[in-house]
C-alpha cells in the first residue's frame, strides 16, 4: 500500500542525508530497508520554500554511518505466514572513512494484504531482497565526501480469492478455478547518491548528484485473467532518473539566515504492455459479446502498446529566517518550478512560516505555502487509447484521455504546542488547502500499479490532536486526526471511467478514495534500565483505530470502523561464548480482529483488502 498523510495520496518526498530520492513506480515493496535509518523525521504543514517537488510530506531519514563505533550485528526473524527474515549490518571507520552496510532477504507466504480477510491466503508467496551502503570520507575538517547507494527486489504472488464466477468465455473456456489463477508481479528500486558538503566560513553547502532506476513487471494468468476479467495484460514499466541538487546557507547577520539551492532532474519512462483483449459487437450501440448470429465472441485479439517519454523538472529557491525577537522566529522566501513532460507548466510559489513563543512553555506557529506538484511521471499512462476500441478494454463509449495536469494549490496551517508539564506535551494543528488540477491516483487494471488522474478543484482540511509523554523509561503518545479530502469533476485519463460516474463526479464533489474522517493512534513503551532484574528489557504495546476508507459508486459511503494492537518485548542480554545478544518476540493484531480495508468499490479501487489477522513473530540477532 501506499501512505496518506493529510488528505494526500502518496505526495511524500523521501530525503536520506538531506538527498531528495527520485519516486519509483510503486507497487507492493517497500524501497527503504528500515534497519539502516538512525533517526526518521515526518515534516508536514505549509513547508518552507526549500521543499518542492512533493510537498504533502517530507520523510527525512539520517542514515547509520559507522562514525563512532566498529561493529556489526547479525541476526535471524520469523513466524506466521512462513515469514524468514535474515539479516546482516557492518559498520565502522578507518582514519577520515567511516562505513555502513547492511542487507537482509525476505520470503513470506503474506506478500500482499488478504483479499478475504483469511488467515492463509492462497497464492499470496513473495521473495524480497533490501541492500543498503554508505561510505563517507572526511577529506578535512570543513570538507566531507559521502556516497551512498541502495537496493531492493520483490517478486510477489497476486492473491486469490476462492468461488469466483468467469464473466466471459475465451477459447472456448467458461469454467476455471479461481484458486489456481496464477499471476505474479517483480519489481527493482536501485539508487544511489554522491555528496560534497563543505563548509567556507560563513557558508555552508552541499551539491549532490543522484539517480534512480525502477522498474514493475506483471505476468498475467493469460487463459484465468480473459475468463474473469474479458482481457489478459503483461505489463511492464521501467523509469530512469538522473539529476543534480544544491543547498546552502550564509549567516547574513546574527538575526538573518539565508538559504538557496536548486533542484534539476530528467526521466525517461518506457513503457510496454501485451495485451491479449476479447472483442466486442457495437453494430446495434451496445457492447454485445456475441455476433449478429448470437455465436460467441471469444476468440482474443492481440494488442502491443508501447511507449516511452522523457520529463524534465527544474526548481530554485531562496529564503531568509529571521529571528525578529528572542521570541518570534520568521522563514519567508519563495521558489520558482518548471516541469515538462506530457504537459509544461512553472509557477513561481511564495512561502512564508512564523513560530512565537507565548510563553515560556506555549508555542504558536502558523504557514502559508503556495504548492506546485508536478504528476508522478513514471505512474502517467501512456496507453494509445484508440487501440482498445472494439474491445473489452474499452467497451465503453469514454475514449477521452486528456493529459495529467500539474497540481496548484493554496496551503495554510496553523497550530499550537503547549508542554503542559515537564513530561507531557499536547499539541493542535489545524490545515486548509484549496486545491486546482487535485491529483489522486487509483488501480485501473489487474496489475498494482497505480495510474494518476486530476479533479479539477478539490478541498482537502482536517485537525489534528497530539500528545507525548516522557519519564524515566517510560514513553506513551496519542493522536487523533479529523480529516476530508473532496474533488469535482475527472479532467484527465477519462477512459479508465464508465459513464454514470463521470457525470456525477463532474457535478458532485465526491470524497477521494483514501478519505478516512477519523483517526486515531496510540503506544507505549517502558525499558528497564540499570539495577533492575529486567535490565534490558523492553515491552511496547501500540494500536490504531480507523472509521474506515471509503467505497460504493463514486465513493459515497465508507466501510465499517477498524482496529488493531500490536505488542512486543525484546531483550538485551550478553553470554560468555556468543557475547552480546538480543531477542524479541511480537504480536500483531493481538484481537485477531477481520478488518476490511477496501472492498473493491470506489473510484480507482482494483480490488479488495483485508489487514493482517493475528500474527506471532520472533527474532534473534548478535551484535560483534
């Protein structure tokens, strides 16, 4: 699945070390191989001028570098669902080199979320490598060279749902065993980074030079995809991208900072699809399956659609954080973006944050930010529409299929912290974003891969509640979140839509697939410390409750509340001939709660989920 964070569908820009990482076409795996992370940082609000490109979040990951200890560690973890999970770290330093490295192999029978909420589903088996390393060189104290590069390979298992009923007849076929279907989807995430930071001064810099290779190929059931779906597609998809990043800052005064930078990238996007699709008889208006004689049209035709395209993007910035009093802080500047690709668009988007602190423990912050998202170039269809004509793909009377538009919009946020006591810390946070050209992506055809489209105008606002609690080894935090995410009127990739939903849509302002209206997260966790008979101990509980996504013909109803808890202990520990060690066990879903995340309904919805159902796991590893 993919993450929403305010109303949002994906939009999240990925920073490791300050690097912006290019998107990959996303699908089932996850790119980032969380052991290799030292700390990760969620920025979300009006963002200040220096982040563009995506802008509903900003996940900035600091990455283990081995500066400060030789070691490694290496350990084993599984459980439920056949799941095996090695892996190994390597970490140290060698006069101004220090280094990290890790990797780990996954294979799991729960590739993907269940279709039907059971505890084994069928063909659901997946095989995934992560790999991960950094090596920097600190060349002298006021200059670092770092090079970083990682990996990621996940072969999945679709899953399939028993007493499913063919729709169609192919080759004479009208019967198949929905549990033998056999389709499976492979995808590669490469990247890597290299990084001068330097420091003259006053000045402080970094340049940077990246690039991303990804790529998703889904192998069809040819024979069980026509019975069931009227059309058997082998996709393939692969992006390159290659581009260069700058920031720097220079303490103008004691009161002023400023900071500029510039981000320019090129992609090349191709894309190849075989597709085998059974025809259809419009002569009377209606798409018939069979010919004027009532005999059967079932015999596949055979379309290849390929293409590729390449895009570009360019954006500069400046901004000046001002320290008006010791207690007002002002980050105002503005930054100007140019993307090119099936559509051209720039827009020059003024940002301006202020933070004051009310008191000594109230703090008040409010932003403003003027957003200019270009649409996910690896994700945009470049299907020939007109080929499909006559077939079950396009049965339909909807052949329009309008260019994805960049995305503009108006952001405020305003909110207020308050450390209501030493240990405790509670927080409110207000957002509105009036939006043009809103982008929403769904799953249009078998394969998970998500095509983007625009509603003209969308409206997305929400608050959000948090708290935070400190002491001793103990930690606890809670948060709500109200949220709305509305859009009118499809004005790109039409032909993915029937109709009735069209016209509605474009008179109606319907909520977005991903629109979840309440939220709510909770945790704890205590670690035993020095002294007590559980030293090194640690026992978490965490838990998340839902009041559902939403489904039905344009989304106009939801799907039932959720929850689920998970808990887990780990242990530290030391043994005289294997040396440091330590254990965990945990428990997802605790309740074995059955809940439904989608149920196949819903704008751009493919097809059904359920979230994982309780699940035992437990791990060992030893540190050297």
């Amino acid at each position: 699945g993919q993450l929403h964070v305010r109303g949002d569908h994906a939009n999240l820009q990925y920073r490791i070390n300050g690097v912006l990482i290019p998107e990959g076409i996303t699908g089932f795996g996850q790119n980032f191989d969380t052991r290799f992370a030292d700390s990760v940082t969620l920025i979300t609000g009006a963002l200040p001028a220096q982040f563009g490109y995506r802008t509903a979040g900003i996940v900035d990951i600091k990455t283990k570098s081995g500066a400060f200890a030789d070691g490694g560690e290496v350990g084993m973890y599984g459980g439920s669902y056949g799941t095996l999970n090695p892996s190994a770290q390597v970490f140290g330093s060698s006069g101004p080199i220090n280094y990290y490295f890790t990797g780990n192999y996954l294979q799991n029978r729960l590739g993907i979320e269940s279709p039907d909420g059971g505890k084994n589903p069928i063909h659901d088996a997946s095989r995934q490598d992560h790999g991960f390393g950094y090596v920097s060189w600190l060349a002298n104290p006021d200059t670092s060279v770092s090079l970083f590069m990682g990996t990621s390979y996940g072969l999945f298992h679709i899953p399939n749902r028993p007493g499913q009923t063919p729709s169609f007849q192919a080759q004479g076929q009208t019967v198949f065993d929905s549990t033998l279907l056999n389709e499976k989807q492979a995808e590669i995430s490469d990247y890597a980074a290299l990084s001068l930071q330097q420091t003259l001064g006053a000045v402080d810099y970094q340049l940077t030079g990246f690039n991303r290779y990804s790529s998703v190929r889904f192998k069809p059931d040819q024979l069980g995809d026509l019975l069931f779906n009227g059309n058997a597609s082998g996709i393939y998809h692969n992006t390159f991208t290659y581009g260069l990043q700058g920031d720097g800052s220079y303490k103008l005064t004691p009161a002023h900072t400023l900071r500029s930078g510039f981000l320019y990238s090129g992609e090349r996007s191709i894309s190849k699809n075989d597709t085998f699709a059974l025809p259809v008889d419009n002569t009377n208006g209606n798409a018939q399956l069979t010919d004027a004689n009532g005999n059967p049209l079932d015999t596949p035709t055979r379309i290849i659609d390929n293409g590729s395209k390449w895009g570009y993007q360019t954006g500069v910035y400046l901004q000046d954080e001002w320290k008006a009093t010791d207690r007002l802080t002002i980050n105002y500047g503005a930054r100007f973006d140019y993307y090119t690709a099936f559509t051209t668009d720039n827009q020059v988007s003024p940002r301006v944050n202020a933070v004051y602190a009310l008191t000594d423990k109230t703090e008040l912050h409010v932003g403003y930010a003027r957003e200019f998202t270009p649409p996910p170039f690896e994700l945009v269809s470049q299907t020939s529409v007109n080929r499909f004509i006559g077939t079950t793909l396009l049965a339909g009377s909807i052949t329009q299929n309008d260019p994805v538009k960049v995305q503009k919009d108006h952001y405020v946020d305003v909110g207020v912290t308050h450390q209501l006591t030493q240990q405790l810390k509670l927080g409110i946070d207000g957002y509105y974003k009036d939006v043009q050209d809103l982008i929403d992506e769904g799953q249009f055809g078998t394969a998970l891969i998500f095509t983007p489209f625009n509603y003209k105008t969308g409206t997305i606002y929400g608050v959000e509640l948090t708290s935070s609690y400190q002491e001793g080894g103990f930690t606890a935090y809670g948060n709500f979140a109200y949220s709305v995410a509305m859009g009118r009127q499809i004005e790109s990739a039409q032909f993915n839509f029937d109709p009735a939903r069209l016209a509605f849509i474009a008179t109606n302002d319907v909520h977005l697939d991903h629109d979840q209206t309440y939220t709510g997260s909770a945790g704890m966790a205590y670690s035993w410390g020095e002294g007590s008979p559980l030293d090194g101990t640690t026992l978490g509980v965490d838990s998340i409750v839902g009041s559902g996504l939403r489904n039905g013909f344009a989304n106009t109803t939801h799907l039932p509340a959720y929850y689920q808890i998970n808990t887990g202990v780990s242990h530290r520990f030391s043994t005289r001939w294997l040396g440091n060690m330590t254990a965990r066990i945990d428990v997802l879903n605790v309740t074995d709660q059955k809940n439904e995340l989608r149920d196949g309904t819903g704008i751009g919805v493919g097809a059904p989920q359920f979230a994982i159902r309780r699940a035992f796991f437990a791990g060992l590893s030893k540190q050297f």
